[in-house]
C-alpha cells in the first residue's frame, strides 16, 4: 500500500477529478499533492514543512514515498525523515485523500495554496511550519483585507469582556479591518457577531474540518460568516478537532493578523497560547484590562506585568498597534504651554504693554511680541490704545 501511495495518486482518474473541481486553474497533481500532505499530517509538521519547501510538493511525496531517494542532502536528516515517515505511514491511503477532496467538493469548499492571491501573507512567517494548504468555506475574497486583527479570548467570558470584545471588534470591522477569530464560545463568537453586525467581514480558523460546525451551537453563527466572511482549516474535511489542533490552529490566527488582542483569559488559558505565538512572530501584542478581582481577566494582567502587552481600551489602540495613528489626533498641534502662560498673564479689562505681559508670564519680551501677533490672528487676542488684552 505505502509503495503505491504516490502512484495511486497520479493514476486515480476520480481523486485528479475532484483536485480539478476544487481548483481548475490549478495542475490538479499539484492540488492532489497538497491535499495529500493535509490528510498525512497534523498541523505544523516542520519535516513535511521542510521537504515541500525544497522540493515541492509532489516531489516531496515522491521523496517520502520511495520513489526517489531519502538521502536528500541539505534537506531533512535521515533520522527526522525516518521518524516522520513513521508517523504518516498509517495514513497514507489515497481514499482517504479522494474522500477528503469529494467532501470539500459537496460542502461547496475551496482549496487555497501558497502563493495564491488570496493565501495570508503573514502564514509565510510560520517557514516551514505553515500550512501545506488552507480548506475554505465561504467569500475567500475576503481575505484581501489590507488589514487584519486577531480578537480572541475565553470561552467562559463575562459580560463585560463580550462587550469589550464587541466594541472593539464592530469598530474594527467598520473601518475595514477583517476581524480574525477561532469561532469558539465566548470573546470569539462575540467578536465574530460584532464584526457581522456592524457590516463587516471576518474569518474563522477552525481546528477541525471546514465540513463540520465546533461547537455544534455556533452552527448558525458559522452559517452568517460563510455569507460575509471566511471558515478555514488547515486539516481536511471530516477531521475532527483536538487539543494538538487547537494549539496548532492558534498559530494560524496569529500569523495572519497585524495584531492580537486578549480581551479576556484565565491565567492558564488557550488565549495564552495564541498570545504566544503572536509575540515569537513579532506581532504586536494587545490586552484588555478587567477587574483585579476577576478570575476572567488574570490572564490580561499576566500579558500586561509579564510579557509586555500593550494596553488596549478602543479599536483605536488597536490600530495604533499596527503603526495606524488617529487621524483627528495627528492634525491636531501640540498645546503651545507659552500661550498658555501668556493667557493667564493678561486681562479682558485692562490693556497691558507686551513687556509687563512678559514679566508676569515669565517669557522674554521677543517671545512675547511674536505670540500676540499669531494670537491675535487667531482672535484670542486684542491690542487696544495702551497694550493687549485677552478676549473671551
């Protein structure tokens, strides 16, 4: 069975056939090959990471597969590749790649491949741990957003962090950020509902396949996010979820976001995870602060005291965490202190000489000429028949 896998593949008229109606502008060996490698690893094999990165993927699976030689030089050492192979022998059954295909194709699911146009970028920082290729289901276009935040979160959250997490995510989707999530109870499904309810678009990185709804009660809100937004998994469709693809999926989120946000975490916490990888990708790092008192938001004061979180309050604070400044803000000029003094200096009643308005202010009296001139441009100002006074 595992000397025939690659040979399988090629040869099989109706897994080519269901790779051709996933993605018809593609070699559909290309797309087989790919899918291939979904069904025989978990998420974030850096072996499989390495040797498609090298050879590609069709000739890695050749590689693996006896068809070519292991001895590759400069690629894997033998012993990973060895190690490796023993972990995908069990599940290298072509039917298990054409069932995958078949059922994508029912759902109506595409495949996305690196190098598409519409692949996150930020999944290249991941090298040789990014996906090999992404299941989707719903507007892929979506992912052109120039802009993506990651709101994530508890799934025991209070209400105040699911208002929070609202606020913010509404906001950002408003502006045309695509609010980035795992669709699970709590901060994720309130970000995702916000984003949806305010207009907006977001996508949903889901451990388990695209062809199944987890948790089972977010079936409808992953319905509404198919509509305007993106479900994406890196496992095929009937995978189930697990706690290795959780902590894998948290990765993704991270890395196809300009910035993380944790509205609300328990000190140990799934969020945490997520929050990790966004600091050893270099991406900025937000937290919402909560109560001291709330178990819920231990997690947020842990990222704030012990890993240089920013502290998040709006949408704004979290653009800013991308380098994204408050447009009414930057226009507005720094406070003139010397104006100020001089205001306080003078007396809507009795006209004053610029050099007795210098000695109460403090200023010298060249300063002080210049500003009553920009002053009284400005309409605070007035000169009268012996000095200056300040209008109302």
């Amino acid at each position: 069975m595992i000397g025939s896998f690659r040979c399988e593949l090629v040869d099989d008229p109706e897994l080519l056939a269901a790779a051709r109606l996933t993605r018809p502008d593609l070699d559909a060996d290309e797309v087989a090959a790919r899918a291939a490698w979904s069904v025989l690893v978990e998420p974030g094999d850096g072996v499989a990471g390495a040797l498609i990165q090298a050879l590609g993927a069709a000739e890695a699976l050749r590689t693996a597969f006896g068809e070519l030689s292991l001895g590759q030089p400069g690629v894997v050492p033998a012993r990973a590749l060895n190690e490796a192979l023993a972990r995908w022998r069990p599940r290298a059954h072509p039917r298990a790649v054409r069932d995958a295909l078949l059922a994508a194709r029912n759902v109506g699911a595409r495949l996305l491949l690196p190098g598409d146009e519409l692949w996150p970028a930020g999944l290249s920082d991941l090298d040789a741990h990014q996906p090999v290729l992404l299941w989707a289901r719903g507007d892929a276009d979506v992912l052109r957003a120039s802009t993506a935040a990651a709101i994530v979160g508890a799934r025991a959250a209070t209400s105040y962090g699911e208002g929070i997490a609202a606020d913010i995510a509404g906001d950002l989707a408003t502006g045309g950020a695509l609010v980035v999530s795992g669709g699970a109870y709590g901060i994720d499904g309130a970000a995702h509902r916000a984003a949806l309810g305010a207009g907006g678009t977001t996508a949903a990185y889901l451990a388990g396949g695209v062809d199944r709804a987890y948790p089972i009660g977010h079936q409808p809100l992953f319905d509404r996010i198919r509509q305007s937004g993106v479900v994406l998994s890196e496992v095929p469709c009937g995978s189930a979820p697990t706690k290795w693809r959780f902590l894998a999926r948290n990765r993704l989120i991270a890395a196809a976001s300009l910035a993380t946000v944790v509205v609300e975490a328990g000190w140990r916490s799934g969020a945490l995870n997520t929050a990790g990888h966004a600091s050893s990708l270099g991406r900025p790092l937000g937290a919402v602060p909560g109560p001291v008192t709330s178990a819920a938001s231990a997690g947020c004061h842990r990222l704030l005291r012990e890993f240089d979180a920013v502290c998040v309050t709006s949408a704004q604070d979290v653009r800013e965490l991308w380098g994204e400044r408050d447009a009414s803000c930057a226009a507005s000029p720094p406070p003139d202190h010397d104006r100020t003094r001089m205001l306080d200096a003078m007396s809507m009643r009795t006209p004053l000489e610029p050099a007795d308005i210098a000695r109460r202010s403090g200023l010298s009296v060249e300063r002080t000429r210049s500003l009553l001139g920009l002053m009284a441009l400005d309409g605070v100002v007035a000169q009268r028949d012996h000095g200056w006074v300040r209008r109302e």
